[in-house]
C-alpha cells in the first residue's frame, strides 16, 4: 500500500493502476472501526484496487463543533488499511486539500435542507466540496458511502448528478448498509467520546427507533411514535433530541406515516460529548 499526501504523486500512481482494472474510493475521516472495513472490504470485491482516503475536513465542522477533537489515528488506520490489501491511501494536508486562495464553495439545496442541515449550518456544503475535490483527484469508477448518514449520501448522490460526475467519472455511488454492535448501536467513530456508562445508555436509541418503525408500519400516525421515541431517549440518559423524522427515503420530504414508496426514521440524539445520529428503513405500506 501507497500512503500519499501530495495530489502530483497521487496522480502518478493512478495512472497505472487504472490502465489495470477499475478503482473504487473509499472517503472516510480515519479512527477507523469495523463499518469502515466492511466499506473496503465491499469495495474490493468490486474493483481491482482499493483507494481510502483519510481527510478531518475542516469545512464540514461548525464554530463550535470538535474539530480538534476529532480522533485521529494515521499509523493505526494504515496498518488497518494495509492489512485489508487497499492498493492506496491518500492522506492529504488541510493546506494540499485547500491550498492558499482556495474559494470555492459547493451547495446542495433540497435534501441537505432541515435534519443535520438544520442542526449544523454549512455542514453539508464542507461535505459536497470535499466529496467533489476528492472525486476529482481519485476519479475513481465507483465510491462507498456507509447509510449510517443517509442525508449525507443524498446530498453526495444529488451533487454527482447535477454536476455531472458519473460522465467521465464516477459510474456508482454505493450506499452500503450501517454496521452495528451487539447491541443495535451504529458503530461510529464518535462512540469513543462515549463513557462506559453512556455506552450503555446509547443502545435506547436504536432500540426506540425499531418499537417507533414497529408502530409506524403498523399504521399508527409518525407523530405519537416518535413522541415516545422521544420518551424512552430521554428516560435512558439522553440529554436531549435533535431530531426524530419519518422521510421519504429517496427525496427526504416530510412524511405524516407510512407512505407506499420507501420510507426512513432518521434521528439525531446528544449523550454526553457525543451526538449521536442513525437511521432505520421503513417499509411501505
């Protein structure tokens, strides 16, 4: 494996690779668990090489959010990465990724709209920027993204459409299905911020979330099943609810109750230092 951190010597080392058999990227954040491997790990099976990348990007982290305390763990993450055969790992520098001058902003109206993009203002466009710079610099034949974020892999999916990355770029985004602990809890790298105490606590979200989609799918109303989703958080420690939703899964408009096309139940919740989002399919009706 290749760790690289300037873009002239990524380029250099694609070229050949792609004359062989197509790339698949892989973009993660680093303090990689288990739901990242399972991204590589699908990755390879579907491509002949594997990139990673490991970029904190600044311009996804609000004023107050925890930018630097985001984890980081470069030496553990590669060893991680080597061992899973991914063919490069691109490392870049804050000032590689935006280089002095850099002015450019993208924004994603609609589905970034409300959820995190309510709770976190400008979040979405850092994430739709360094997604297209990194589709740029890999322009790799399929990407990953794990559905533990589905507004996130909304925004990414419109943004490659309108901007046309798929010609001659990209060919597939692959949502792929969120990886749990044993207890139902989205594996996260924001967990660690978790005491053993809180962890404890945290498997109330998942587990409110499937008696709310129990009761949805049932035919009760979104309203009074996510009021007691709200219940039982609060009741198990949470600190608070950003917010608990019902969306059209593929346009994520607001839905009263289960609709006949796929629907999501997506929350967003606080425990301790951590804020702790998932989402959960519900079926049509």
């Amino acid at each position: 494996m290749q760790t690289l951190n300037q873009l002239s010597a990524l380029r250099n080392c694609l070229s050949p690779l792609r004359a062989a058999g197509k790339i698949a990227l892989v973009p993660t954040m680093g303090a990689l668990h288990d739901g990242h491997i399972s991204l590589v790990r699908q990755a390879r099976d579907r491509a002949a090489h594997v990139v990673v990348s490991i970029f904190v990007n600044p311009r996804q982290f609000g004023a107050n959010e925890d930018l630097d305390a985001y984890p980081r763990q470069l030496a553990r993450d590669a060893a991680l990465l080597q061992a899973e055969g991914v063919a490069v790992l691109w490392a870049p520098t804050v000032e590689e990724m935006y280089p002095a001058g850099y002015a450019t902003n993208i924004s994603v109206s609609g589905v970034s709209e409300g959820l995190c993009g309510a709770a976190r203002p400008g979040h979405f466009d850092g994430v739709a920027t360094v997604v297209a710079k990194l589709f740029n610099q890999v322009q790799p034949d399929l990407a990953l993204f794990g559905e533990k974020d589905w507004q996130q892999l909304a925004v990414i999916r419109r943004m490659a459409r309108d901007l046309d990355f798929a010609q001659p770029h990209v060919s597939a985004i692959l949502g792929v299905e969120t990886l749990r602990e044993a207890d139902g809890l989205a594996m996260s790298s924001r967990n660690a911020y978790l005491t053993p105490q809180e962890r404890a606590a945290a498997a109330a979200l998942p587990r409110a979330m499937r008696a709310a989609i129990a009761r949805i799918e049932g035919g009760e109303p979104a309203a009074p099943a996510l009021a007691e989703l709200e219940r039982a958080i609060l009741a198990a420690g949470f600190a608070s609810l950003d917010y608990a939703e019902l969306r059209d899964a593929d346009t994520l408009e607001p839905l009263p109750a289960a609709s006949p096309h796929p629907a999501r139940l997506i929350a967003a919740a606080r425990l301790g230092k951590a804020r702790l989002i998932d989402n959960m399919p519900v079926a049509p009706i």
